[in-house]
C-alpha cells in the first residue's frame, strides 16, 4: 500500500480498488497499533479509531490536502503511482 505522507508518528497510505468502484474514495491512517479509514468528501471516520489528537491532525492534514488526496485516488484507480503529499508541520 503507498505511503502518501508521515508526521508526528502517523502513516498515511492509500491503495488502487480497481474494479471496485463502489467504494467511496478514502485514505488509510496508521498510528502505533491504532487503524482509520478516512473518507476524502466528507473528511470523516468511516472504520477503525484513532485517539483524539491523532484523529484531529489527521483531519487538520486531510482537509488542507484534500485535492491531492483526490487526485491520488484518481492516479491509484487508473494504475498510476500517487504523488506524495507534503506532511503536517
């Protein structure tokens, strides 16, 4: 799974569902032993949990970034690699 950025101990990663275009359009946030999947519209939780802070520089990050995140999921859908996106600083 491509690593799109890292910050503050949190991996984000996102990976191609090709033929699988009933999922929503989401990214993948590792922090320690904790797990979240990410919707890019609305940026929101939509399985795992994160703690407080993680999830809000998770969301901070998410929303700042949120056309690259698109665009990501667009290059991984059409076999293409992802751009990495600039950390939360």
């Amino acid at each position: 799974m491509p690593e799109l950025s890292w910050f503050f101990g949190i991996i984000i990663r996102m990976y191609a569902e090709i033929n699988m275009s009933h999922h929503t359009p989401h990214f993948h946030a590792y922090f320690q032993d904790q797990v979240a999947v990410y919707s890019i519209d609305p940026i929101e939780i939509i399985s795992g949990t994160l703690s407080k802070r993680q999830q809000r520089l998770v969301e901070a990050w998410a929303e700042l970034h949120q056309a690259e995140l698109f665009t990501d999921w667009g290059r991984l859908q059409g076999g293409r690699k992802p751009i990495p996106i600039d950390p939360l600083k």
